[in-house]
C-alpha cells in the first residue's frame, strides 16, 4: 500500500466551512484526516497518536497555532507542521518557519499549494527512519533522518575536519528537512554554492531541479523577464513564451547567489512572490502558483545595506529565515592540508592525469599564504602549480614562480563566465599603453593559442608542440582563458 494512502494528517481550524474543506481535499488525496477547532482538541489528538502531518491555523479561539508547534518541538515530535497564516501576516510566517514549521499557508489557501505542502512534508518524512514513524511514547527522542545518497556526497564536498566545517555540516542536515529559506553569508571563494547545493541534496527536493542564479550578472532592463519568464510578445525579441527561473525551479532550489545585488525594484517584486508564493510572467495575465525552495548567498553585509537603503529590510528579514556562515580560510587554517588534497584530486580527475604529491616546502609555502581569496585563490593556485610543474612533486618553486598572484582578483565563477563574454580591454590613446595589463596580456595570449589551435585542427597534443608547451601546460591555459574547444576528445587525435 502507498505511503500516502496510511498517513495521516490532524486539522485544526476553527471555521468548521474551512475545515471542512481542508478535510475534503486531502480525502480525495488517500490521507486519513483527524480535525480540531481548537487547541485544546487538538492537544487531545495529539496525546492519544502520532500524525505524519499537522495542519494548523494561526490563530485559533484559545491561542496561537504557534504554540502548538512549539510544544511538538520541545517534545521532539516528529510530526510535520504546516502553519496557515492571514493574507500579508510576513511577521508570522517567518516566526513559524523560525520556531520548527516544515512550511505555511496563506489565507485563502489554494489547494493545489495545500495538496503540494501536505505531499512535500510527508517526502520529507519518509526520508527519515522507519522506526520514527512507528514510535508510540511522545517523550521518545527524535534522532535526525540520515541525508539521501545524493546528499551525503554533497556534504562530502565540503572538505574540513575542523569544528567550524563539522558544525556547518550539521546546521545543513537540520535546515533541509524543511521549506524555510536559507540566507548564506560569506567571503568570496568560500564555498557558498557547494553549501547551498548541499542544502538540496540533503532535503526531500533532492529529485528536482537545483537552478543557480547569479543576481549580479543579469541586465536590469532583462531581469523581470529572467525570473518570472515572459509571454511572446512581451517585449521586442520574445518570439515565443518562456520560462523564468521559478519556473524551471518547479518542485526543487532555487539558488540566488550574490542577492545584494539585487535592485531595488526588483527587490519589491520577489518579496511579493515569497509572501503570495504565485508569479505573473511579462506580458501574462494569469498569475502562476511557485513551488520551490529558496536559498540565498552574498558576499555582501547586507545588515549595511539595509541601514543605507540599498537592500529592502522586509526583504532581508524574510530571507533569513535560517543563516549559514561559511568561515574565510584564515579562521581554518587546520584543514588546509586537506583542502589541498581534495583540489588536487578534483583538478587532475578532470584533466585525466594523476594527482602529484607536494613536497614539505610547497606545504609550508601555502601555510605562509594569506590566501584572502579563500578557497578559490588555492585552488587558482594549485592550478598554475600544475601547469608549471614538469615532475610528480609540486614543489615550492612551482608556486613561487606565481609572482602576486594572491593579490589579483580571484577567478569568476562559472556563472559570470556565462554572463560576460571577454572584450578586449581599453588602451589608453595617448601612450599605447594597456590600462589594464593583465587583462591584456591574457587576450594576446588567447589569440595566440587559437591561431595555434586553428592551424593544427584544434589538435591540442600538435599545438601545444607548435608553442613549446606540454600538454599539461596547454590544458590549463584553454582552461584558465575559457577557450571553447569544438570537441572534448581532441586529444585522441594525436
């Protein structure tokens, strides 16, 4: 039998036409339904079984639906809840997602979202042992749900013994058991998307899409139309209909990364989204019910922004539901030795080649770094090492010969490589004198590897012969100028 035909589900509102109707729409569903008008019935349900699901007005004629949640939390019950909260009541959502709540509800409730959250909470649930489910005794401790597959390798790759890391990995296991949004702050290159990605693959969505967004890379006059997507005709160029980021995001995470840089217009418009859950595409008419996750990362203080009015407060405190810091590697220095480790593993895996060992010197060169470019910055750096290295030993030689490159900006990310193709960089007239050199030199650079690409059919072995470099040299350069290669087996051609 289905799980969904034996779970059951405990109402509890106080206007018997909505109860009713709540009761209704979750029978059709196959679920068993217990209802209550009050609190003190619904204390009454709850002392004689376990529910897989409570369902609970906020404000009931002896209390607050709030305190209900928060006694099943002090007696760590294991029942999910669902907080049904009046239409522009943000301050009481927020408090029910802080205070344990799987997810809410805003009045008028739509079904189909009802019938979504109901079947979203029990996923969650089933992810969790058996023997939880089945527990009698209310006062029996609640051990946590082991994380999935697919979310123990994600926590994996976040690379750390310390207990900072370990910390971390913990507060990720707790957070994505539930729908709250999660607000990552941290220095650049610390790892704010492995985090958030991990958030998904721990959680019940872990099926559904992950749709990483980079809030500071889509133009202003397109970012409605990104986020919300666009009917044909909506603007000059929409051909046909289509999908904007909540859409695509249907069922799983949606990730904003650097959402400090989020304008303030657009800031309006995904607060209202977060509250009514329901987007209107550019150009439509109807609006569109939302069902995913939100999680959100900067580098960025926005505590400093809302003071200057550059970030919507009502906007932030929805956001931060749930924090998490990923630390600078200054404040971790123990798990450098690892780090490295799993870079290089990582690196070589890629390029088909074998991780080199590091000599006692390369280590004590990377421990005198100050690295303020955090986990990005090394790995910029064991790269280079790679290229330059002609042994299976890095030496300190290999990094040495690097120069300042800890003071140049850190790598960009996948996304703003995405977002911004390479333009040559500007020349000042009057001297012929690059105004920036080393953006400069790489387009020489580039050009210079293309042609020798071109001329030898992209052939990268022959190429890479024609300049004095060896393969492992070549690889890195196509790599670190983002040279687009028309196959990725050229190298079986010689």
């Amino acid at each position: 039998m289905p799980a969904s035909a034996t779970a059951c589900v405990l109402v509890v509102d106080d206007e018997p036409d909505l109860r009713t109707l709540y009761e209704l729409t979750l029978l059709r569903e196959g679920y068993e339904v217990v209802s209550a008008p009050d609190l003190a019935q619904a204390r009454e349900w709850l002392a004689q079984r376990r529910f897989d699901v409570l369902i609970s007005d906020m404000r009931l004629p002896d209390g607050l639906g709030l305190e209900l949640l928060r006694e099943l939390v002090e007696q760590q019950r294991s029942e999910k809840t669902i907080v049904i909260t009046a239409y522009g009541s943000a301050e009481n959502a927020v408090e029910a997602l802080k205070s344990g709540a799987f997810d809410y509800l805003t009045k008028p409730v739509d079904l189909k979202q009802l019938r979504t959250a109901v079947q979203a909470a029990l996923q969650s649930q089933r992810m969790e042992p058996a023997a939880k489910l089945r527990r009698t005794s209310a006062s029996e401790p609640v051990r946590s749900a082991p994380p999935p597959p697919g979310g123990v390798q994600a926590l994996a790759r976040i690379v750390g013994t310390s207990a900072t890391m370990a910390q971390i990995r913990q507060r990720i296991e707790k957070v994505a058991t539930s729908m709250a949004p999660v607000l990552i702050l941290g220095e650049s290159g610390t790892g704010k998307e492995l985090v958030a990605r991990a958030v998904h693959e721990c959680s019940h969505r872990s099926d559904g899409p992950f749709v990483a967004v980079n809030c500071g890379a889509i133009p202003d006059n397109l970012i409605e139309a990104e986020f919300f997507g666009a009917r044909k005709g909506a603007y000059t160029g929409a051909s046909h209909d289509r999908e904007g980021y909540f859409q695509a995001a249907r069922g799983g995470t949606l990730f904003l990364d650097e959402i400090g840089d989020l304008p303030l217009g657009m800031q309006a418009k995904l607060l209202r989204v977060i509250q009514e859950r329901r987007v209107r595409p550019l150009g439509g008419v109807q609006e569109e019910a939302v069902d995913v996750r939100l999680v959100s990362a900067t580098h960025k203080d926005l505590v400093a922004l809302v003071k200057s009015g550059d970030f919507r407060q009502d906007l932030f405190y929805r956001l931060n539901v749930i924090g998490l810091r990923t630390p600078p590697l200054r404040e971790r220095r123990e798990d450098l030795p690892e780090l490295v480790l799993a870079l290089l593993q990582r690196i070589c895996a890629e390029s088909g080649q074998a991780a080199p060992t590091l000599s006692d010197a390369a280590r004590d060169y990377l421990r005198s770094r100050e690295l303020p470019g955090n986990v990005r910055e090394l790995e910029n750096l064991l790269q280079r090492a790679l290229a330059l290295s002609s042994g299976s030993v890095l030496e300190a030689c290999d990094f040495e010969d690097q120069g300042d490159s800890a003071e140049a900006p850190s790598r960009p990310s996948h996304a703003d490589q995405m977002a911004e193709s390479p333009a040559p960089p500007p020349v000042t007239e009057s001297t012929g004198i690059p105004a920036d050199l080393q953006s400069y030199l790489d387009e020489q650079e580039r050009q210079v590897l293309l042609k020798a690409l071109k001329e030898c059919d992209f052939n990268r072995t022959a190429a890479a012969a024609r300049l004095g470099l060896n393969l492992r040299q070549m690889r890195y350069r196509i790599q670190r100028l983002g040279i687009t290669m028309p196959s990725d087996d050229e190298d079986t051609q010689g």
